[in-house]
C-alpha cells in the first residue's frame, strides 16, 4: 500500500507525468527529452533521478550519452497506473506539443542515422553506380517475405539476386545482355544457389508467364528503359494478384552526363511520375519515399517505390 500512495505522488506531477507519456512511446536521451520538453537539464535529471528510484524507468549508457526508457519488469498493476494516468492528460495543448516534438526528434535522428549511410555508401563495391547503396539494397531487402517467388527485372549483375535468394523459394533474374547472363549463371552454380535461374529478355517484355511471381523487383532499372510505363505494366502481368512491386530508382536529377557515363535513357523520375507509372499499371496502396540521398556531387536521391497488385 506504501509503494502504491508513493506511485500516485509520484504521478502528480505534471513534468514527471510528461516524462513517462514520452517514456512510454520511445527510449530517449536527456539531450532528447530536454529539447522536446524545452526544460532545463538539471531539472530533467532530477525528476528522471525520482522516476527511476520509483522503479518506473530504468537508463543505459552509450558512451556518454545517458539513455532513459520505461522499466521492462514493471509491474503490471503500476504499468496500469501509468497508462491510465498518462490517457488523462493526453488531450492536454501540452501533451499534443510533446508529441508533436516527439516525432520532430525521432526523425533528427533518422537523417543522422541516413547521413552515416550515405557516406559509406559510396565506399561499398568495387564499381561507383548512381542511387546504388547498401542502405537503399537494406531498405529494399528488409520488406522481403521469405519462401517466395521473385523476379528481379533489369538484374545486371543480380547482386540483389543473389542476397534474396539465400531465402526466397525462387529468383528469377532478368537481363538483357548475354553476357551477364551467362556470367550470372556461372555464379550462381559457384554459389550452390540452385534456386537462382538467370534468362535473356527485356524488362518491356518479360520472358515470365502471367500471374507467376509474388515480388517483382526494378532495381535502377527503370532508366534504361525506353517505355517505363510498358515495364510496370509488365511487372504488374507476371504479378500474381495480392504480389508486390518494388521500384529502386534516381529521382529525377540534371545530370546530363549519365547519358553517356552510366547509359541512362532518363535522367531519373519525379516521385509523381513513378506514382503515376503504378497506378497506371493497375497497383493499389502506392507509396514513393526517398531513401538515400548521396553527399557528393551531382548528389543523387534514390526513390523506392511500392504497389500491390489488386485482386485474391
């Protein structure tokens, strides 16, 4: 009963009360809190400092930097407490501005994070490719369900290829050069990937029956193509219904030069126009996202691009 009166003191303060509404969303720092809560970081530490002795939060350290998140092993009554009392304020102008600068500070931290992975980027490989990163590969890898069929349309090499399929069920991978055909399937035999099968053809006219893929894949492709919106479509065919489509590929940009440098036919994609290729083609629940920006000139963006094929 004295723990529970002690909690309940605890809970009636409104800047603790702050604290664990936030707590409860995400673990942050106290450079974190202090800037969202726009208090003073004596004033934060300190009321953390009663926060943990209450058992309500626990902290880690990273290097110097002191991280604060709600205990894993609280109990679930006082957890009950806490929800109940942080729902009570939720309406509050107060509560709303925390959540607003929540989401402020959550994605600081995604462009920092992004700003590491774009400097490394361009050490990865052993041949410099515009909007080719490890962190645009991750981004695209990490929707992957495993035990599927996938067609990667536009291969090249199939270094993409070859990472889906140490877990898809099945990787096509389409080229149209012979050569990278044929150096294709001779890694793939070196690999002991038997489930990756490389074959000659045109993204505008895939070598794939209908409705025979459950994820299509344009990785940088889709600029080399000289009708985009006929390779979506042709992505759309080979889909079976409920499949998905992903598109790697430049924003548009003005870098004449990869005409002749990189062999591009379009010099990238406003994100509406890659918007537009996929429900032209047919696909629901489109969605087109930045997710690399390189820090070098001429700075290329990478758009991916996402669609559902409709249909049971």
């Amino acid at each position: 009963m004295h723990s529970t009166w002690n909690h309940l003191k605890i809970l009636s303060d409104s800047t603790r009360l702050r604290l664990l509404a936030l707590l409860l969303k995400e673990e942050l720092s106290v450079a974190e809190l202090q800037e969202i809560l726009g208090m003073a970081q004596s004033r934060i530490s300190s009321q953390l400092a009663l926060l943990r002795q209450a058992g309500f939060v626990s902290d880690r350290r990273e290097g110097k930097k002191a991280f604060y998140s709600l205990r894993a092993t609280l109990a679930p009554k006082q957890l009950a407490l806490l929800r109940a009392a942080c729902d009570s304020v939720t309406e509050l102008p107060e509560s709303a501005e925390d959540r607003d600068s929540l989401n402020r500070v959550l994605q600081k931290r995604r462009r920092v994070s992004e700003q590491y992975f774009n400097l490394i980027a361009g050490r990865l490989g052993k041949n410099y490719c515009p909007g080719r990163s490890w962190e645009a590969i991750g981004h695209l890898a990490l929707r992957l369900v495993p035990a599927i069929t996938v067609a990667d349309l536009g291969a090249g090499e199939g270094l993409i290829s070859q990472l889906l399929a140490r877990r898809a069920g099945r990787v096509w991978c389409i080229d149209s050069s012979p050569r990278m055909v044929e150096v294709g399937t001779e890694l793939a035999k070196k690999t002991g990937l038997a489930n990756l099968t490389y074959k000659l053809g045109d993204i505008e006219s895939v070598p794939l029956p209908d409705k025979s893929v459950d994820l299509a894949i344009l990785s940088q492709a889709l600029h080399h193509a000289s009708h985009p919106q006929t390779a979506v479509n042709e992505a759309c065919r080979i889909l079976k219904p409920g499949g998905q489509l992903l598109v790697l590929d430049l924003k548009e940009h003005d870098y004449g030069k990869a005409h002749e440098q990189f062999g591009d036919l379009w010099l990238g994609f406003k994100e509406s126009a890659l918007h537009g290729f996929l429900k032209k083609a047919g696909f629901q629940k489109v969605e087109v996202t930045v997710v690399s920006r390189e820090t070098t000139e001429p700075k290329f963006e990478t758009l991916l691009a996402s669609g559902v094929k409709a249909g049971k």
